[in-house]
C-alpha cells in the first residue's frame, strides 16, 4: 500500500516524524503496520507542535509548495501521523511519487 491516496480536494499522507533528527528532510519510505509511510527527519523537537510545523515545513519544501496547504488530521502527539494537502491530486501525485 502506499504512503498516499487522494481526496477530491488533495491527498492524504502518512508519515513517520523523528524529531531531533541529525539529518533533517525527506528520507524516503518505511514499512508500517498499515502499508509504507514517508519517513521525514526535523532539527527540532516534539514540543509544543514545533516538529509537526517542522515536518509539514519539510514536506511542503520537497514538494515545492506552500507550508500552509498541508496540516496534521492525525497523530498530533505521535510520531506516526496522517498529514493533508490540499491541492491539484493529479499534480501533487507527480511530487509525492518523486519521494
């Protein structure tokens, strides 16, 4: 299964934080009890929402779009959560497909 599917207005992403990370970004995908996710690596830590800021900040820049278009719906306080951005399915498809 894989880390995405798409809504009608965006897509849905799963994903796997590791805050503090020595090497923040994109670092590809994991296996996970519910199909892969896309492991993201953020400097900062898990206080106060900062490493969930952090990782859509992240994804956004992989993705070349605005942080504001994506938002945590799922695991909050988790280190596996469910992230949406909003947008074009077929055209955000091209950049998660990238990843």
């Amino acid at each position: 299964m894989r880390f995405w599917r798409a809504l009608a207005d965006g897509v849905m992403v799963s994903v796997k934080v590791q805050p503090k990370s020595r090497r923040p970004g994109v670092q590809g995908r994991v296996p996970a009890v519910a199909g892969e996710r896309l492991r993201i690596g953020v400097c900062e830590a898990a206080e106060g929402g900062r490493a969930n800021k952090a990782a859509c900040a992240t994804l956004a820049g992989a993705l070349g779009i605005a942080a504001s278009l994506i938002s945590v719906v799922q695991g909050a306080t988790s280190r596996e959560k469910t992230l949406r951005i909003m947008g074009d399915p077929a055209l955000l498809r091209v950049g998660l497909e990238r990843l």
